[in-house]
C-alpha cells in the first residue's frame, strides 16, 4: 500500500481532487445511505432505499482514484474500462437506471425511525466531518483501466 508521500505527482494531486469532490457531497442525514460508483462512473450518494442525495459523474482518472482506495476486485477492471461519467446526462445521475445502484438496505439492519433531534445531531456531525481536515489518503490497489499516463511534456 502506498502512502501519499509514495504517489506519483499525477496521481497524488487527483487523489486531492477525489478528497475535495467527497467532502462536499451531501449524504443522507439518518447515516443509513451509502456512496457508490455506478458502472456509467457517477459516484452518488443514496439513501437506504437507493434514493440518490448527490451525485456526480467522474472523469476516468477520478474512478480509478475512487477504485484504488477500494481493496483490488479485477472485475472493476473490466467494469470501468474507458467509462467516463461526464459523458452522463445530469438528469441520470439522479435518476439511474436501477440496475446500476446497489441492493436497498434491508428493514432488519436499519436503525430508524429517527426523531427530529437525531436527525439533527447527524446534520451537524456530516457538517463537522466535512470541514475537519482530511485523513491520509489510503491507496489500497493500483487498477489498470487503460488510462494513458502522463508526461511532462503534454
């Protein structure tokens, strides 16, 4: 595992870019929701019933930022091989098809209903984490989605 001092220039500055975008997403505020990189590369944040919050679609050095966080999986390789979420209409990052977005959450693990002051206390605790400073990025696997690398000279 790499550490940010370990990353390549490139690759450190785009793990800043993903660590900005994901501090300023919205989450759901019961804290049953989820983020999740549909296969069309827009990373939304949902709900426990898979109702999108936020979204955004990421550019194919984005995705594999996101991925190589994520303990290595070769099918993500195969999956979000030249995928590029800004070529998705804005209206589909917040009306996915189905088939792109995990499972709901099930009835037995989740913890509501929730009262307006629980509700509350998870507002604010969503307005702290984003404005605390970041953690150490923490890269995890090195996926190979085709990217060309860069060079100095282009």
């Amino acid at each position: 595992m790499a550490s940010n001092s370990q990353l390549p220039d490139n690759q450190e500055e785009i793990q800043r870019e993903l660590s900005q975008l994901l501090r300023g997403i919205q989450h759901d505020i019961t804290l049953e929701g989820v983020l999740s990189i549909g296969r069309d590369g827009v990373l939304r944040s949902l709900t426990a019933d898979r109702e999108v919050v936020d979204a955004v679609g990421l550019r194919p050095e984005l995705i594999k930022a996101m991925l190589d966080r994520m303990p290595f999986n070769p099918q993500n390789e195969i999956d979000y091989r030249g995928v590029d979420g800004t070529s998705v209409p804005r209206d589909q990052w917040f009306h996915p098809d189905r088939k792109l977005l995990p499972l709901p959450l099930s009835e037995e693990n989740r913890k509501g209903p929730f009262s307006a002051e629980q509700l509350e206390r998870n507002r604010e605790f969503l307005q702290q984490r984003a404005a605390r400073k970041s953690c150490p990025i923490r890269i995890r696997s090195d996926n190979d989605l085709g990217l060309r690398k860069s060079t100095s000279n282009s």
